[in-house]
C-alpha cells in the first residue's frame, strides 16, 4: 500500500540569510560523531583527545559540541562578532540538515515554528520533496 504523501510533497522554500540565529539561544545540543569530531579537531589544529576537552560534552552515550553559557548559549564555534560558524567547512551533520529535520517539519505548526525562528525558512530556493527526506534520513533530530 503506498504511503500517504507528506503535508510538504509539494517542497519547501528555505535559502540561509546568515544571521546566526541557529546557532545560538535557548541550551540545546549539536549532536557530533566520531568522524565529525575527527574532521572538526584537525579543522582547529588540535588532536582529537584536547578537542574533545576543550569543545565538547557527554550526554549520555552521544557527544554534543559545548556552548557559551556567558554568551547567550553561543556555540562554540560561532564567532561573537561577525556571527558566522568558524568551521563551517567541516560543521556536523545536525547544521548542515537544518531545517528540514523530523522535528521542524513534522506538521505544518512545527514548520511554522522554525519560520518564525529562522528568517531563511519558508522563503528562498524550493527544496523538492525527495530532498527533504533525503536531508530527513542524514540525521534523526
Ligand atoms: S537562523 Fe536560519 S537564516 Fe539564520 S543562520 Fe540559521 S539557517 Fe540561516
């Protein structure tokens, strides 16, 4: 029996104005592998065992990159005054999905949440559906 189509068949509109507003406010998470850790501790000249140290945190058994707690939950990696990602040639799965992960278009209300969150949501290039999912699968947020 074929599934029903998703609410967003028709594709969904997003283009990033740069304004950094993903990457900071409320404390959240920005999940990272093995190989993202890997990629991002040779990205800042570090061995992964300091990396690890100085920029990232457990929760649980996964990983996620550290925030600035005295900085409106920065991440880490968002440079405070230009308020561009310093590593975003190597940035984590998570980043490079946003927004279309399960959460954020569940339901045409969690879509218009993210945007309201995110200025570049629901304008801009139309994502077609099988892009989506396919951005979808790359990681369960
Ligand atoms: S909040 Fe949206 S528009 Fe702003 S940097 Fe993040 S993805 Fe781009």
């Amino acid at each position: 029996m074929a599934q029903n189509a998703p609410w967003y068949k028709d594709g969904l509109r997003f283009k990033c104005t740069g304004c950094g507003d993903c990457c900071t406010g409320a404390p959240g998470f920005v999940w990272v592998n093995k190989e993202e850790i890997t990629a991002l501790a040779k990205e800042v000249g570090l061995d992964e065992t300091e990396f690890e140290k100085r920029y990232v945190r457990e929760i649980g058994v996964r990983k996620s990159l550290n925030e600035r707690e005295d900085a409106n939950y920065d991440c880490v990696f968002l440079d405070g005054k230009t308020r561009k990602c310093t590593v975003y040639n190597v940035r984590p799965r998570q980043c490079r999905t946003w927004p279309f992960w399960d959460s954020c278009v569940r339901t045409p209300e969690a879509w218009e949440a993210t945007c309201e969150a995110c200025p570049g949501s629901g304008k801009g290039r139309l994502y077609q559906l099988g892009e989506i999912e396919a951005q979808k699968a790359i990681i369960r947020i």
